[in-house]
C-alpha cells in the first residue's frame, strides 16, 4: 500500500503544473476564459490535395502578428471527422522541424493526449497563449486543459507561423501577408 501511494505521488507531483485537463480539473481552480476582444490578423483554408482538413484563424490584441508577442488565439475549425491520435501524430511530424528532443516531445505529447478529444466536421480548437506565455486550449468554446510551459507555447503556435512552415502560403495568410 505504501508503494503505491508514493507511485501516486510521484505522478501527481510529475504532472503538478505542466497541464490540468477539464476531467481532473478541481471546481475550485480558476479556469481560464477564452477572450473575445482579440482582433483577427488573418485566416486561411488548409486543404490537402482535394480534401479539406480545417480553417484557422489567428487573433493578437492589436490585429498584428509579430513573434513571441501574447497574447494570441490559434482557432481551427476542422472541416473532416479526425481522431485525436492522427492529430498527435501530425503535431510530432510537424514538431521535427524544430530541434527538441524526443523526450520533451514525450511528454508534450502525452499532455496533450490527456487534453485533446477526437474532432468531427465543424469542431473548433481553439489554442490560446496568454500574457505569462502559459497555453490554454478550448474544445467548442469550452475550457479543455492547460501546459504551463513557455517553450510549448512558442513551439506550437510556429507549427503555423514560423519563417520555416510547411506551408508557407498559410502561415503568411495568418499573419496578415497575402
């Protein structure tokens, strides 16, 4: 018995602070709220040969994008029915233009895993990095979890907006630049 309750704490004390999803959040926790005073920068399609996989909008206090600077809002609006483990997959491939390691890569993965439902045509996620570079994330407007870490917060919103994108045309449609 006492090993398990040091297992428990050892986990518990792992995962204190990097993330809180909506099933395990405690009612007297101040859950962030989405806000609705961000001014839209810009949006664009992402499709890929003919099908259509999601919209993404990108919203910054003052309607202009520049690196680092928060708060923000990445919202997708998917457009196709996709399960949470095709978007970790996708969200590790793209994380390979970045160097970080696997292990970080682990355990942003595992977080998101216990954040992230499986989406159906016109689901919306909304990613927002606060003004303390914190990530929140919103399922249909509604609160799912948080990763309190400054380096997630850049590295996944450059998933669409770094110089080196994928797909270069949609980060500069977010950003304003077409």
């Amino acid at each position: 018995m006492r090993v398990l309750i040091l297992i428990l704490f050892s986990i518990a004390g792992f995962f204190s602070g990097l993330y809180l999803p909506s099933s395990h959040a405690n009612a007297n926790i101040n859950m962030p709220q989405l806000p609705t005073t961000l001014n839209l920068v810009g949006q664009a399609n992402f499709s890929v040969l003919w099908w259509d996989i999601y919209q993404i909008q990108l919203f910054t206090e003052n309607g202009s994008y520049r690196t680092n600077q928060y708060p923000l809002i990445l919202k997708l609006t998917y457009q196709r029915k996709i399960s949470k483990d095709n978007l970790l997959e996708e969200t590790a491939n793209q994380w390979k233009r970045f160097k970080i390691s696997s292990a970080q890569q682990s355990q942003w993965l595992a977080q998101l895993a216990a954040i992230w439902p499986d989406v159906n045509k016109q689901d919306r996620i909304e990613f927002y990095v606060d003004t303390h570079n914190n990530s929140h994330f919103y399922f249909n407007g509604n609160y799912v979890g948080s990763i309190f870490d400054e380096t997630f917060s850049h590295v996944f919103s450059q998933i669409w907006l770094a110089e080196n994108a994928e797909y270069p045309q949609l980060a500069k449609a977010l950003k304003g630049m077409n």
